[in-house]
C-alpha cells in the first residue's frame, strides 16, 4: 500500500496553486481555525479554510526536517547525542524521545525517534549534525520551502518550539509538505508506524517509541501531530479511501482529541462525496 500511495503521489502535480477548487465540498463542523484537505488522486480541494493565514505550526515543522535529513544524510549514518540537544529539548519544555548524551544512533531511529514520540532532542541531534549545525540546518529547512513552492513558509528552528520572531506557514504550504515527504518511501513507512523498538546496544540504550497520531494505523497513514500554546493542536494526516489518497492539515485545533474527530469527519465527508 506504501509504494502505491507513493507512486501516486509522486504522479500528481506538487503546486497547491493548481489544484482545482472546482469539487470543494461543504464540510461537517470542524474546530480547527485553519484548514485544508485535497485529494491527490483528483487535483482537487475538497475543504479550505484560512488555508493561506499565516500561524505556528509547532511540530509540524519536523516533518520539514525529515523532509531535508532524507536529502542529506545515508540512513546508516551513526549520530552522537549531545548534552545540548538533551538540555533544549529540556529547556523548551518539549516532547523527547529521552534520548541521553552520549548515545549514538543511526539517522534511521533518530527519524523515528523525531516523528513517532515528536522528539525534539532527536530533530535537534539531526539539525546539528546536518547543518552543519542548527542555524545552517535551518536555513537548508528555508531553501527547501522555497523550492517546494512554499511561499508563505518561514523556520525558525527544527522542532517548531516557539521562540522570538518565530516559525510561520498556512495550512495549504504544509499540505504542499505533507505530498513532497509522503513521496519519500522511508518517510511514508515511519509516518505509517505505530510503535518503533530500538534494542539496546553498546551504543545506546533501548528505546520503545510510539506514534502520537492515534490514526495510525488504520484509520490513516500518518503524518504528524504538533502542538504549542501559540499553535494549538495540530494535525497533518493522509489516508486512503476508495481509492482516493486524501491529505490534510489542521491548525490551531482546540484539544489532542478534537483534531482527530475533525480529521475522522473531513475524511468521511470526503469518502461519501
């Protein structure tokens, strides 16, 4: 199912800007301030609101960094966890993959440690390495939204955490995200997974990481989760249905499970039209 969804998506077109409004449906009620929802296989928007407002996206943006740790760095690269990465991931009051300093890890698991549990200690050793260091990675983060046609896009860091003068995209730019980082197969399959276990080794300890979408699986194939104050709940989902690969984003949701039941009555709503 992966590689078909890849497959089709890497067929339709990458530019929100020609997709057709021309089957927008009216939606269910919905919570989220900032929405839209396409479906890739048509061309067409099936639901938009305030898709071009410009907000936080919270961890949403390290979906952007897998987007560019995937353009950089071999899987099988070996990354050592700094007593930084831990402190700013402490110091933000983030979700962590509660890796420790001086584990090393492959991009692989640091990947999954990122976007299952969000990790921000995990987006943080990955930025540092392959920026080389976080400004650079940063910036590589803002090239990449340029030439995904992300026009109303800015990173501030890898994580989404908030901070002086800080990230800002609309929910039609991370739909354009969610297509470009689905074509990726290794993207796609960690996105997809519910539960990823890292055996213990003399590099690092063992690690049972697990997915904070609770659509995965079954009810969709990823993609992230992300919440601050500032962003409210976010959601960034695809799935499949009759056929139809549907991919959406919500921003500024009102609580962790509200997101998923506005996720739950786009997806219907679309299926049954």
């Amino acid at each position: 199912m992966r590689m078909v969804i890849t497959a089709v998506l890497a067929a339709v077109t990458a530019a929100a800007g020609l997709l057709s409004p021309a089957h927008a449906e009216s939606a269910p009620k919905v919570t989220a301030t900032e929405v839209y929802l396409i479906d890739a296989t048509e061309g067409t928007v099936r639901f938009a609101r305030r898709e071009t407002r410009r907000v936080p996206v919270a961890s949403l943006a390290k979906v952007m960094t897998a987007y560019v740790v995937r353009k950089v760095a071999p899987l099988s690269d070996v990354v050592t966890v700094s007593a930084s990465d831990v402190r700013h991931a402490v110091a933000g009051g983030a979700t962590r993959a509660g890796l420790r300093a001086g584990e090393r890890l492959t991009v692989r698991d640091l990947l999954y440690g990122m976007m299952l549990p969000s990790g921000a200690d995990a987006s943080q050793a990955l930025a540092r390495r392959y920026g080389p260091g976080v400004k650079r990675f940063v910036a590589r983060m803002n090239a990449a939204a340029r030439s995904l046609g992300m026009k109303d896009t800015w990173y501030t860091n890898a994580d989404g955490l908030p901070q002086t003068g800080g990230d800002r995209s609309t929910a039609r730019d991370q739909v354009l995200l969610a297509q470009a980082a689905l074509r990726d197969p290794v993207i796609a399959q960690i996105a997809d997974t519910a539960r990823h276990v890292v055996a213990r080794t003399k590099a690092h300890r063992a690690h049972v990481w697990r997915n904070t979408n609770e659509l995965v699986p079954g009810e969709a194939f990823g993609v992230k989760t992300g919440y601050t104050r500032a962003a409210g709940h976010c959601l960034m989902f695809a799935a499949e249905r009759d056929g139809h690969v549907l991919i959406g984003v919500l921003l500024g949701d009102t609580s962790d499970k509200a997101r998923f039941r506005t996720a739950r009555r786009l997806l219907d709503t679309a299926a049954a039209t």
